[in-house]
C-alpha cells in the first residue's frame, strides 16, 4: 500500500485526503496514518494538514523499495523489487532467488556491493548512496544460443533510459559497456544456468554510475558517472525506471523475432565507433578494422583490409578503439 499512496501523491502534486485513501485503498484512517509515518521514517517529507489531507512535500530523492514500486509502470519487468541496503553481489543474489523460485521480472537491488563483479572476474567498484547496482532475472523459454544476445537487448535498454531520464547521448561500446562522451559509465555482467537445450535462468547485472565520485586509478581516465556528464542530480530510482520500461519494449521485440533482427537499426544508431577504426583483441591474434554494426546474431561485424566482412563473436574477443576506450 505505501507503494501506491506515493504514487498517487506524486502524481497529485496537491493534498489528497484521508478519506480518499480509505476509500482508494480500502482500508481505516490508522492504517493510512500508520503508513504515512513509516514513509516520514524512510526519508519521505510528507505535509499533514487537516481537512486537506496529505501531501508530497519535496522532491528530495529517496532510494528504496517503495520508491522504486512506486514508479515502476512496467508490466513484467522490476515486478517484485527485492531492495537490500546491502549485498555482496545482485547477481549472486539473484542466481540464489532464482533457484529458490523467484520468477521472470524480479529485481534485486542494493544500495551497496562488497562484492561487485564485472566481465572476466574483473571487481566492480560499488559504493553506497552513489550508484545503480540491480540485477534482473528472466526465465526465457528460447533457444540457448539465443541467451548471449539478451546481453544486448539490455546495453540497449540501459543507454535508452540514460537518454531518457538525462538527456544525454549515451551510446553503447560492444558488447556490454555503456559509455557517454567517451567514457564508460555502465557495465553488464550476464550469468545463466542451462542444462543442454534448455535455460534454467539467465541473470542480467547492470552497474550504472550516478553521483560525482572518486574513481580507482586504474580506470580513473576511462571512467565517468551520469551526475559529472550531465551536470545535475540525477534520481537513481528515475533512471532504473527507464531502463526497465525499455528493456520491456525491447526484449519483447527480440523473443518476438528469435533474433536481434527488429532492434539493428536503433542498436547500431547507439553504437559507440560505428564505421570507426577498432582493434579485435583476439587470442588468436590481433588485427584492425573499421566497426561496420551488428547482425541479428549480436556479432560485431569487422570489414578487414583486404575488404572482407567478419562477424567477431563477443565471448572470444576485446574490442578497442585505435586511440582509446572508445
């Protein structure tokens, strides 16, 4: 209910009254009391006045469950939200709920990791009240070649809901990084369990930098947050949002097609280096090219000196741009 009474004040933006709620929600005078005050205990200025009712009295950001239900319009995705002031990982959390039973959509949150992971083992720096840290859980009944893409369809989703919610040209660097003016501030961490031709779950972990913050030196020059580029505050529960609302739409578009056929023409407009020179960090050697987009496969395609097109799967490779991270 503490969900719902947000919601409505929020979008009242006046006083709504006690019997209204009594009435909307079907419940007594002290249970809308009783809520009200454990709203005020998370942060939430509230205005009671008699004979008016109550209201939304700031804008000031709160971050929690109730926030985040609160604006979460979305069918599916983010339904339940799991908010945990702290864990060692979402994804390791979300791979224990979804073995436990938890189903598609739901999404585990935390205002801070003392184990973020990033690709290939790598730490994700993950301190509290700055950042985005969530992982969403899908059971997909596709096929398991078609997990890896999924990957995709989220660095899509996210750099929509930083445009949305910023206003910033966020764009994305194949095939899990989010990066805006050049320097990265996302990553995507996918994890799945399958068995030989079916996906028991896939886990989606996204890490979003939001507020100004001190960076590690070792990715101090590469790395950014969305409050520096944009030069605002930015509400963390606004941004999850986004990216929920357009990871829907577009994982919808994808499980309809089989493939990431319908999505290439907006993926490729977000692509970081598009028709750009790139390195291939490949085991087997490394080689440069020009970045000519994706196929509905999520393969980046390289066109090589002599003109050959090749399609450069990301599980084997690295991809760098001649001078720099981009």
């Amino acid at each position: 209910m503490k969900a719902k009474i947000l919601a409505l004040l929020r979008e009242r933006e006046d006083y709504v009254s006690g019997q209204e709620l009594c009435q909307r929600f079907g419940v007594s005078r002290t249970a809308v009391w009783k809520a009200m005050g454990q709203l005020k205990k998370e942060g939430y200025q509230i205005e009671a006045v008699q004979n008016r009712g109550y209201r939304l009295a700031s804008n000031r950001q709160v971050y929690g469950r109730h926030e985040l239900e609160s604006r979460m319009d979305t069918a599916w995705a983010g339904k339940p939200v799991c908010f945990y002031e702290e864990l060692a990982s979402t994804n390791l959390q979300a791979k224990l709920d979804a073995e436990n039973g938890a189903r598609e959509g739901t999404l585990i949150v935390a205002d801070m990791q003392t184990a973020g992971r990033g690709r290939r083992g790598r730490s994700w720096s993950s301190p509290p009240g700055t950042n985005v840290y969530f992982t969403l859980i899908l059971k997909p009944d596709f096929r398991v070649e078609l997990a890896s893409m999924v990957t995709l369809v989220m660095g899509l989703a996210v750099a929509e809901g930083i445009r949305e919610t910023c206003g910033l040209e966020a764009r994305i660097k194949w095939p899990n990084d989010i990066v805006v003016n050049g320097k990265k501030v996302c990553g995507i961490l996918a994890e799945m369990s399958t068995e030989r031709d079916f996906i028991h779950y896939v886990v989606m972990g996204v890490g979003i930098n939001v507020a100004r913050q001190d960076f590690p030196p070792e990715i101090a020059q590469t790395a950014s947050c969305l409050e520096q580029e944009c030069g605002r505050a930015v509400s963390r529960a606004e941004i999850m949002v986004n990216v929920m609302k357009a990871f829907e739409t577009y994982y919808g578009i994808f499980r309809g097609d089989g493939s990431l056929a319908g999505l290439l023409d907006r993926y490729n407009g977000m692509l970081a280096g598009k028709d750009g020179e790139v390195r291939i960090l490949d085991p087997k050697g490394e080689y440069r090219g020009i970045s000519r987009g994706i196929n509905p496969a999520g393969e980046l395609l390289v066109e090589r000196e002599d003109g050959t097109v090749e399609p450069v799967y990301a599980g084997e490779v690295s991809v760098r741009g001649i001078y720099g991270y981009v």
